[in-house]
C-alpha cells in the first residue's frame, strides 16, 4: 500500500546478533540490505527504511501485550499492510522458513468493514512484526 507519493519512515530497532539480524531480515524476509557497519544494517522494507543496530544485553522481547478482537497482539510491532495474495505468500514463506508465529495467519473482523488477515511473529532479538492485508484497502482507517 505504499506509493511514491507517500514519504517513507524510517525506523530503527535494538538487536543483540547482527548475523542473526542479517539472516532474519536478509536471509528469512528476503529484504535488500542498504548500507551497514559493524553495529548497524540498513534493510529496505519496500521502500522504508528500518534499522537494526547493535544493543548488547538479552533479547528484550514485547513490552506487554493488547487486545485486539479476541487476540493479544505484541506491543510494541511493526510491519507492512500487504495486499492478500502476498500475505499469503509471504506467510507460506515465514512456514518455509520454520517462522514460529505468535499469532498465526488468520483472518481478523470477518464480515465486518475492517476484515484483514493477520500474522505476528518475533525477530530473533525479541522484536516483534505484524504483517496483515484488508479484505478491502480502502477500509484501512474505515471507523
């Protein structure tokens, strides 16, 4: 849902490993690398720039968890609004790849103006991603 007439975001998160970030977000979502050192990796998420820089300690994990319909969802997360034939794709690649779900894909408000497919899951270093699709793009922020 992303065009040129939007402007990108940026933004950057903690990681321990950055071989196992590279792996993960390289090697599992299959984003471009950009420009790196030692402590730090650009990674292209379709245009948006998100960063995983180096942050010694134990993976951190979720800070708490909130109600969504009958889930609970990881906060904080991020991730893309795909259209449904690539959420599906890409959750068939996540299941390739062994990805251990938090919330599995699954169809979210079905029936109802906001009806998306949802899917959570943890980087490596704790952090967690939602990707998901509406039904119908143009109910994004449908109240």
């Amino acid at each position: 849902m992303t065009s040129g007439t939007r402007p990108g975001f940026h933004l950057a998160i903690p990681v321990d490993d950055l071989a196992r970030a590279r792996e993960f977000y390289g090697g599992v979502l299959g984003l471009p690398e950009g420009r790196s050192t030692g402590t730090w990796v650009d990674w292209d998420l379709r245009g948006h720039q998100v960063v995983t820089h180096v942050v010694p300690g134990p993976p951190r994990g979720p800070a708490g968890h909130g109600s969504v319909g009958e889930h609970r969802v990881p906060v904080p997360h991020f991730g893309l609004l795909l259209d449904v034939a690539d959420f599906h794709a890409f959750s068939a690649r996540l299941r390739d790849a062994g990805t251990a779900f938090v919330i599995e894909p699954v169809l979210r408000f079905a029936g109802e103006p906001a009806e998306q497919w949802t899917m959570f899951f943890l980087d490596p270093a704790g952090n967690a991603l939602e990707f998901k699709a509406f039904t119908d793009e143009a109910q994004v922020f449908a109240r």
